[in-house]
C-alpha cells in the first residue's frame, strides 16, 4: 500500500530546534525519518512525501535514507506550502489511484495502529479517519490546537479545531480512497476552504467519512516545544519493558536511559554496545580470579557497570529502529557467556580461600540454574504477556537480580554466601516458571 506524507511546512513554532521542522532530530532521529520508519513497521515500504519549505534540503536527506534503508521514496513538490494543508495532499492526485494511506511528518505514532487501519474494509468513496476517543484522559494533546472529531455511528459529523462538541481527537493518521483529492478541491472551490479539514467536512456531508478507534495506542502531534519534549519523555517511557526485573525496572532502566540519551547522537551501533557490556563482564569475572577483598569489589562493580550498559543497546535498537532478531540474539548469547565468567569466577575464588569440592558443587548449581533461568524465561515471558493489560508488569527474578546480588554479596566481602544465595533463588525461580506454565497449560 501507498503512503503519503506531508512535509511541507515551515514549522515555525518548532524554529528553535532547527530551520526545517521534518529534519528537526528527536532522541537521535529526524521527525520525518521516524514517521517513515515507524510505518514501515507498520508494514509500508512505499512512500510519496510532500515537501515544500527548505524542500530541497529534505528531498536530499530523505534520498540518502531511501538508500540506506532500501525504501521507496518518491518527492512531491508542493511550492504553495504556505497555503492549506489540503493543498499538499493535492498535489499527488495525479501519482496515486488507488487507496492509501495519509500521514503527517511531524505526528508519532505506534505502529500498530497502521496494522489495525490497514485492516480496515473501505470503499471507492470513502475515507477512514484514525480518531482518539481517550479524551479525557490523554495529557499529550494542546487542547487548543488539536483537531477535533464528533462521532455518530461511527462516522464523522464535524471536524475543526474550534468545535464546541466532540467526541474524539483527530490523529492525523488516514486511510483514504482517491475521493478525498475530489473533496479537497470541492471544498477549495466552494468555501475557499484548502485545508484537509475542509475535504473531511466534504465527506462527512456525504456521510462517506468513517472512523477507526486508536484505543490505546499512543500518538502526539510534535508541534511545539512543549510537545516537542513531551514526545521524548513518550518514546523513553515507552523504553521500559513489562518483563524488567525490580532491580532494571528502579536502579538499572533508570540509570541506562540517561546513558542512551548521550549515546543517540552517537555512531555507536547496539551490538557494539552489547560486545562492550560484555568485555566489562569479563573483566569484572578476571578480578574474581585474581583473589582478595579489593578485586573481590572491582569484580562486582564492573559487573553492576555492565548490567546497566547491557540496558542500552536494546533501548537503541528501539529508539533508532536498529532492533532485529539477530542483534537480540546475539546480545543473549553474550549474556550467557557473561554470565558463566561472572559465576565461575565467584567459584573459583570461593575455592581459592577454602579448596572444598562442596564449593564447585554449589558454583555448578548457581551456573546452571542462571542458565535454565536464561532457557526458561522465553515461554514465561510470553504466557506472561499475554495475561497482562498493556504498561504492566510483572514479577520476574532474572539477570538485574542475579548481578546486583553479586554487587550486594562481595561489598560485604561473602562470596561463598551469594553464591549459595544465587544456587537457590534461581533454581527455585525455574521451578516456580514451570509450575505456573503446568497450570496454565
């Protein structure tokens, strides 16, 4: 399916964070550059975007992306920028006959309401406007900016920024049939009206405006400074994860974002990240085997220090749309690795001051269970996921845990203690996933 993006005006509200909104960065990436991303996500692989001010600098950028990304990107120049949105919309009537799907450069969204909308039956006539019935409770709009949408029966009977009665937020996001250029010119011509608006209201007089319920996807309109900042503190929210054990979700998630936000700016890809978290494990487990108090404290802080960086790669991936299969994978593996130097070398240093073989026994449980914690986390994660709402969370004893405990253990100088410690609590946590999977079948 087609996607059409406008991005052809000044922004000027925006002008503080760089001349060309489209292009102004936000947590690393350009406005216009995650619109396109977030909707290839969502399934789109081929886009036609309007530009208009300071265009050439955009088609430029927007060239370079296309490229990098393997996308389509076709330019629409718009050199009436300045006049109603509609009249950007306009200008690729003659480049797409067939439904498609309308989009804002400066609007973020979650990707799902794409897969949702794209789902929807619409006819040759028809337009399907994507609406936010949470208005009471979403904080992320301007009140006094935001367009607004009345709904009866599922179909749009008014729309503007200055209705007294509405129901809805409009979101910016569409999936339109080529009847809405028709209407955009209906309306230009009869009122004066260049706005897409104005089109809509065309429609809805026709009763062939239809609707499509967001529920609880997020979307913010990057219009202002103060929306500006309140998109990033979403997209950084949105970085916490159900499955976050107690220790990530209140010391290391904290603590990783502020080291991702000088990282977005960066080159540094995740998997170098997650190779650099790793080294600092080991080196951490190579204290471990060197024996005494000091190294036995160096060791858990550089284990610690590697947690909370291991946090950052994945947050990366997500921000900048590098996540993948292979880099969460090849950032378990590294995990695993981590983990059994961190655990073996605990071992050995226990050995070290008291050479009982009980000591090994109790260092080959604490690796093994980290290791079925690791095996068994998968299945539990997805059953877990599947019972809870969204933003919720639930309990799990993983990784945070095990290495804080580490941290906790050799600052008050008893390794033989945490690692007895770990034998148990992840063993048992194995058996308590396994007896929750049995009764759920």
């Amino acid at each position: 399916m087609k996607c059409l993006i406008i991005a052809a005006g000044r922004g000027s509200r925006l002008a503080s964070k760089g001349n060309s909104k489209p292009l102004v960065p936000l947590l690393g990436l350009p406005l216009i550059e995650r619109t396109i991303l977030t909707a290839r996500k969502g399934g789109i692989n081929d886009f036609y975007v309007v530009t208009g001010y300071e265009g050439e600098k955009v088609r430029l950028y927007l060239d370079k992306l296309g490229q990098r990304t393997n996308t389509n990107i076709t330019h629409v120049i718009n050199e009436e920028w300045e006049k109603g949105n509609g009249i950007s919309v306009l200008k690729a009537r003659d480049l797409i006959k067939e439904p498609f799907i309308l989009l804002m450069a400066d609007h973020l969204f979650d990707y799902s309401i794409l897969e949702g909308l794209k789902k929807e039956q619409i006819s040759e006539g028809e337009i399907i406007l994507a609406v936010d019935r949470n208005i009471e409770s979403n904080k992320l709009v301007d009140i006094d900016d935001v367009t607004k949408v009345l709904i009866e029966d599922n179909k749009i009977t008014a729309i503007g920024k200055n209705i007294s009665n509405y129901n809805a937020y409009d979101t910016g996001i569409f999936l339109c049939s080529p009847v809405l250029f028709h209407a955009i010119e209906d309306s230009f011509l009869s009122t004066g009206d260049s706005t897409l608006s104005g089109g809509i209201r065309i429609l809805s007089g026709n009763g062939n405006a239809k609707t499509f319920d967001v529920q609880d996807s997020y979307w913010i309109d990057v219009d202002d400074e103060n929306a500006f900042s309140k998109a990033e503190n979403l997209l950084i929210g949105n970085l916490k994860k159900a499955s976050d054990g107690p220790v990530s979700r209140y010391l290391n998630r904290p603590l990783s974002i502020r080291l991702t936000r000088l990282l977005l700016n960066t080159k540094i890809a995740p998997n170098h990240i997650s190779i650099f978290a790793f080294i600092l494990g080991v080196l951490g487990a190579g204290f471990f085997f060197l024996g005494g108090y000091l190294n036995l404290i160096i060791g858990g802080i550089l284990a610690q220090i590697a947690s909370v960086v291991d946090g950052c790669d994945g947050e990366i991936a997500r921000l900048k749309f590098k996540a993948s299969e292979f880099g969460g994978w090849f950032d378990a593996v590294l995990d695993r690795y981590g983990d059994a130097f961190l655990l073996f070398g605990l071992t050995y240093h226990v050995y070290l001051i008291d050479d009982r073989f009980l000591y090994i026994i109790i260092g080959f449980l604490a690796i093994i269970g980290t290791f079925m914690n690791s095996y068994t986390a998968d299945k539990y994660d997805g059953l877990m996921q599947k019972k809870l709402k969204p933003g919720m969370h639930y309990f799990r004893i993983g990784r945070d845990v095990r290495t804080f405990i580490i941290l906790l253990g050799v600052l008050v100088n008893q390794p033989l203690a945490l690692l007895i410690l770990i034998a148990f609590i992840t063993n048992a946590e194995n058996v308590r996933r396994v007896l929750i999977l049995y009764k759920n079948g």
